[in-house]
C-alpha cells in the first residue's frame, strides 16, 4: 500500500448536496461492469435517490485538490427491515435487535486504490454512528475475492447470503460491530 496524498473528508446527511459527485466516482469505479443492468449509472441512481431517503443516510466522500477520489454511504435498518429479511440464512437476534448501519455503497477511483483511502473513508463513516453494529453486501467474486478478503481483513465476518433483485448477483452478507469492543480487565 502507498501513502495517500492529502485527503479531505466531507460527511453529508442530504443526498441532494453530493448527488453529482457520487455518480461521478460511481461511473469510473464501476467502469468495467457499467453494460450489467444492475451496475449501470441508471440503476445506481434509482437505488441512491431510495437510500437517500431513507431514515439515517449518511454519506461521506474524500476529496484530494477539490475532486471527489471515493465515498462510502449507508443508513439505519431496523429490526424487520427488508435487508435483514432478504438475508439467508436469518441473521442472529444479536445483530437485528437494536438498530445497524448497513454500508449500502463504498468506492475509491482506480488511482486511488492502494493508498488507504478506502479505509479512512470506512472509518469516518463508522465513527458518525452510533449503531452498535455494521452490515454489507458484497460480491465474493469481486476482484477474484480479493474485494471480500479486504472486508474481513477490517473485522467483518459472513452470515449469510442476499440477492437484492432479480438483476443483482447473488451477494454475502457480512457484519462487525462498530468500535473494537471493550477488553476484559480480568
């Protein structure tokens, strides 16, 4: 990993403000699979505009010289909710009886990959919640696994299996808390 350059992080909680430079950091980091429907810019935009409006959308973006480089956006489920219902096997009571932050979208531009970035722009996001714990979905083919292998290296662990609509892949479904939980002092 190289050093990223100078970063700035931006959090945002109306989709409105950063709508434009999602899509535009979306566009380039899905390049190679934009011709899928489920990938298009289109169906990312439908998909963004239903998160955005739902309860807890946070969204924070880095941007090195004014430009966006990556973000990482989510919001609150709670218990019942339809991530959770889509989810097989039934995710365990520890995870769906308080509410959770579900990471809905995370991408770094190509030259920005390798430097961090994507951590940092995790890791503000996380520290903006006060959920006790985090989901995602992600493909486990993504990057020849390598995309699935980088979730674990940060603490996520799989419980499960979701396919969001009939145009998504199949995707693992992965959880961790939100802050390293507390040491025994015994």
């Amino acid at each position: 990993m190289t050093t990223a350059p100078a970063l700035e992080l931006r959090t945002f909680t109306e989709l409105e403000e950063v709508r434009g430079d999602l899509l535009d950091v979306y566009a380039e980091v899905r390049a190679p699979l934009l011709h899928l429907p489920n990938y298009a810019v289109t169906a990312f935009g439908e998909r963004l505009d239903r998160h955005g409006n739902e309860p807890g959308f946070t969204a924070v973006l880095a941007y090195a010289d004014g430009l966006p480089v990556g973000y990482a956006y989510g919001n609150t489920i709670e218990h019942g909710d339809r991530y959770w219902q889509r989810t097989t096997p039934p995710p365990a009571e520890r995870y769906t009886r308080q509410p959770a932050l579900a990471l809905k979208e995370i991408g770094v531009r190509p030259a920005w990959r390798k430097t961090g970035a994507a951590r940092r722009i995790h890791d503000a996001l996380l520290a903006e919640r006060d959920e006790p714990h985090v989901t995602l979905m992600v493909n486990a083919a993504a990057g020849d696994g390598k995309v699935h292998a980088l979730y674990r290296s940060w603490g996520y662990e799989d419980i499960g299996h979701s396919q969001p609509s009939a145009a998504s892949p199949v995707l693992t479904v992965m959880v961790r808390t939100t802050r390293p939980l507390p040491r025994s002092s015994t």
